[in-house]
C-alpha cells in the first residue's frame, strides 16, 4: 500500500499519528522522500527534517534525488519511478499485476 502525502501537512498531521497504535508504524511503515534541485531551498530543507523525524520515531525513511533540470522532468520521471517501482513490488511478492479480482469483484457489485 502506498500514498502520497504532501508537505507541509503531513509535518502537520501525520507525524503525531505515528506514535499510535505502538510500533505498528515502526514494523510496517516504510518512507520514501523525492527530492529535486527544483525544489524551494525551504521545501528541500523541510524534507531533511521530516526525515530525521521519521528515524527518530524508528521508521524507515529514504531520500530519493529526482535529477532534472526542469519541473515538467520531475513530474514525469516520478511518474514513470511510480510505475516501475508498482510493478518490481508486485514481482518480489509473486503477484501478477493484472489479476484484479477485489476491484473486479466491486465493479461487479456497483453494476447491480
């Protein structure tokens, strides 16, 4: 399970959530900043210091640098890294990606 949350107001809303239910965010929770040189000087420096909280806390946390020279770059390749990164999860749990029998499942029950 992934999601993606902005900051600043997951320094505002999540990093307290963390705390409970205990050591379930430390066993389950893995973080994964992006950090471009696109980024404002006060983004980049927010992004260090929620990562140091994170570890704090006992999670995982990474820096991943997004290397491009434009915003538009950025976007892409993170989008492109997403889909890579979707697909290389589901190959070291042995799940076929395509197979999809609980949206299948829903999109049956919402044609009734």
């Amino acid at each position: 399970l992934a999601w993606p949350m902005l900051l600043p107001e997951m320094d505002h809303h999540f990093l307290e959530g963390l705390s409970f239910p205990k050591d379930v965010a430390k066993q389950k929770i893995a973080v994964l900043f992006l950090l471009s040189d696109n980024y404002s000087d006060k983004l980049k420096k927010r992004i260090i210091i929620t990562k140091r909280v994170f570890i704090k806390q006992g999670l995982k946390a990474e820096i991943l640098h997004i290397k491009t020279k434009f915003r538009l770059e950025d976007a892409l390749s993170t989008l492109q890294l997403g889909s890579y990164l979707c697909y290389y999860i589901s190959v070291a749990n042995k799940v076929d990606p395509l197979i999809i029998p609980w949206v299948d499942y829903f999109k049956k029950e919402l044609q009734k």
